[in-house]
C-alpha cells in the first residue's frame, strides 16, 4: 500500500508544528547530515531529553505525515535521529533540512 505525500494539519497546526521541530533542532542537534534525497541522520546531543522530545515529535508527526519514517540508532557514542521519507518525497525532506540551525 502506497502512502499519500500528505499532511492532515490546518496551516496554523503546521505553523506550530514547523516552531516546534525547529526548537528541538536547536536544542538537540550534534551534527547532522543528508546521506541522501531521502534521508536525513541528525546526531542528538548526549541527554535523554534529547532521545523524548525526538520520539515525542516523530510520532506526533506520523499522525499527520504517515509517509515520515523516523528511527533512533543508538551507538556507543551517539545516538542519531534518521528521517527517511520516500522518493517522491524529497522536496518535503528539503524542506525539513531547512529548519536545522545551521547548514548541512
């Protein structure tokens, strides 16, 4: 079954929404890195507010954007935040790299 490239907020939802994972891109990201158009690895600071707020916000936004795949790999020494999305998604992800504090 195929997933709609579809968001279910009211713009003034997804307003909110967009400040939202904006200020845990501030608060939360290390690093990050787009391994490619469909994938975005964000590298968590080292807090278990880091790990809630990104597992809060993911599946907030796979309510509303079902075509959103998140995952949490943790390593020794990292825990990376991965967004994958499909390939007729890709302007969507871009437009998500956009909201990190600082380029790729």
């Amino acid at each position: 079954m195929r997933v709609p490239i579809a968001c279910t907020l009211t713009s003034e939802s997804a307003a909110v929404r967009l400040g939202e994972w904006r200020r845990f891109f501030s608060d939360f990201t290390a690093a990050a890195e787009q391994s490619s158009d469909v994938q975005l690895r964000v590298r968590l600071t080292n807090s278990t507010q880091a790990l809630q707020a990104a597992v809060d916000l993911a599946r907030r936004e796979k309510t509303c954007c079902a075509f959103f795949d998140f995952s949490v790999d943790v390593q020794a020494d990292a825990c990376w935040f991965c967004v994958t999305v499909p390939p007729d998604a890709t302007d969507t992800l871009a437009d998500f790299v956009s909201l990190l504090p600082r380029p790729l």
